[in-house]
C-alpha cells in the first residue's frame, strides 16, 4: 500500500472541515467510495453491526478467474515476509532489536 493510495480517502474525508464532507456513494453512482449511514439504517442491520459493506470486488464473483491455490499461497508467504521485514525495521529503529 502506498500515500497515494489514500489519496481519494483523505479527499472525501476532508479533514480541514468535517462539516463538507460530500459522498461519492449514490443509487445512481453505486461504485462511490464514500457513503454516509443513517442512525436509522445502522440499528436496522443484524445486532446493529458496523461490518458495512456496499462494494462488490467483480474479479471474487468469477471464480474461474481466481489464481490456482499455489499462487495464492506464494503472494501471502511474500506479503507476510515483507510485513515481517517492515516490523523488523520498525523495531530495529525503536532500538528494540
């Protein structure tokens, strides 16, 4: 994950004036990124839960499209590895190690 990643976040987000904050989300724009709920809505889902989701990634709902087992496995060893390797930097400039 990169800054610019975030970057449409921390747009949306506004956090120079909470109050102008503006949704990307609409019946007409279902792939916006940033939606508001309603108290109302909250309270409505199963024991009020705050697991929200509205996106949908289209690359899960074919699964003939997935990568084999084996290379699923390999990217989560790499992803763990690099993390592991982050942890260790940080820990290494915290003077812990």
């Amino acid at each position: 994950m990169k800054r610019s990643d975030l970057d449409e976040f921390v747009k949306c987000y506004n956090p120079e004036n909470r109050h102008n904050r503006k949704p990307t989300w609409s019946e007409e724009n279902p792939d916006g990124r940033w939606r508001a709920f309603d108290y109302e809505e909250l309270l409505d889902r199963d024991k009020a839960s705050l697991d929200i989701f509205w996106l949908k990634d289209e690359s899960l709902e074919d699964s003939e499209n997935l990568p084999e087992p084996d290379v699923i496995a390999r990217e989560i060893a790499e992803d763990l590895e690099s993390a592991l390797e982050q942890f260790r930097l940080i820990a290494e400039d915290l003077g812990e190690v």
